[in-house]
C-alpha cells in the first residue's frame, strides 16, 4: 500500500528477485499504471480493503496515513495474513496492536535507507541493498515466518532485531535529529551581508550536510509529532555537546 520511494523500491526489488510472489498494489492511478506497464506489478488495487486477500501486506505510506490504515486494517485481517509497515517510528504501531484482537501477524518495520526525493519515480530497487533493515520482531523465534525474512533477505537487507521503543529512541538520535539539524544548518547560513549571500560560498562540505534538508516536510512532520519525546531527548543531548563546544572556545581549549 503506497508506492512512493520506500514501497517503489520494495516492489522493483521483490519483482527483481526469484521469488516467485504475486504483488498488487494501491496507490493514486498515475502511479498504479506506471507501476503496471513497467512490469513492476501484477495487478491494480481499486480500494484500500482489497489488499487483505493477500497474505503480506507493506504499509508504505507517510506515518499519519500508515497508522490510520493500520487501525481500519487489522480487524479485518485473515489468520495468519501478515501486515508491516515502513515508517520511522515504531511505538505507536505496536501500542495499537497490542491492545487489538486482530487474527493476523504484525511485524513491525523500518529499511534504514532512503534519499531527499520522494516518490515512485525516485524509487530504486537498488535502495535497500545492504542497508540494516530494522525488524521489532526476532524472526529466528517464529519458524512460521521464515516467509516473510526471505522477502526482507530478497531485497538485499541485512536484518537487525530492535524492539519498538528502542528503534524509536535510537532513530530519534540518528534520523530524526539529523533531519532537523540540516534544516537548522541551512537556515544559519542563509545570511546575507551587502556584498555576499553566504550560501554562494556554500561547497561540498555544506551540501554533504545539509542534502537531506530538501527533504519533503509532509513526510517528516508526523515523524515527529509521533516520536516527540525521544526526539526532544536526542535535542537535549546535542546542546549539550553545543554548550561544551561552545566553552571550549570562549576559554581556548
């Protein structure tokens, strides 16, 4: 469900591999019939609710969208069908599911992986080789989802458990933060004096760090509305180390 950058890349990769799998996706027309003509999937869903006849279910929609589809989707769920998701933040899914009485399978997700351009028409299945491919479940416990891990292993992820909460304070200090540091950064140095704009001078260093600051706020702001508290933790902890450095000057160490 949704074939922007994240589910793009997944459905070229899975169409790439040996496996043999059948793979149907919804999303708005434009995409679904470059998707179909590109051979990239097999069939077009016309609603959102088709997709529990499958037996995995990608949720790979913004994270408001994602937990919202989540919500309706897991009541109506079949036995044993799995559903998992893609997003940034992981608590809020398993909170819901772990006070629902669904009949399917959640796996929470998040491939490590992805650019400052968003969309299928950026999407790569190349994207997710070799990049960590949090699981917030350990798939080595459950031989009836031995599966599910060869499509994750299909697409050239390496496989690292890390319970909810945990991903979620992890990611804040090494996704989210930066995020918002690029934006910061380039707001800093978007200073002008009479003779220079300060990001004309701007070179490589500058845009290795801030490249990701183009990146689509849509996407970003309910990431960190849902993972705020972790969030504000890895904020404090950077302005300490600002505050250190910061010393260091004004008294020349």
């Amino acid at each position: 469900l949704g074939l922007g950058l994240i589910g793009g890349s997944i459905a070229k990769a899975l169409k790439n591999s040996a496996l043999d799998l059948e793979i149907s996706a919804y999303d708005k027309n434009e995409v679904l019939e470059n998707a179909f003509s590109g051979n990239v999937i097999d069939k077009k869903l016309e609603s959102i609710d088709e997709s529990i006849n499958s037996d995995l279910i990608f949720l790979c929609l913004p994270v408001n969208v994602s937990l919202k589809t989540f919500e309706e989707l897991i009541p109506k769920l079949k036995q044993g069908t799995i559903i998992t998701d893609v997003c940034g933040v992981k608590y809020p899914f398993k909170k819901f599911w772990d006070e629902s009485n669904s009949k399917g399978i959640y796996i929470g997700g998040h491939p490590m992986a992805g650019k400052e351009k968003s969309g299928y028409k950026n999407s790569d299945p190349l994207l997710l080789e070799n990049a960590v491919y949090i699981l917030t479940d350990d798939l080595s416990k459950n031989e009836e989802l031995k599966d599910f891990r060869k499509i994750i292993e299909a697409l050239g992820s390496k496989i690292l458990h890390v319970p909810a909460k945990q991903h979620d304070l992890i990611a804040a200090s090494v996704s989210h933060l930066p995020q918002l540091l690029s934006v910061a950064l380039v707001n800093t140095a978007a200073l002008k004096t009479e003779n220079y704009n300060f990001l004309d001078l701007a070179a490589g260093g500058f845009r290795d760090m801030t490249r990701i600051a183009s990146s689509d706020f849509d996407i970003w702001e309910p990431v960190l509305e849902k993972n705020k508290n972790e969030i504000l933790i890895a904020v404090e902890k950077f302005q300490y180390e600002l505050e250190r450095i910061k010393s260091n000057l004004k008294n020349d160490n």
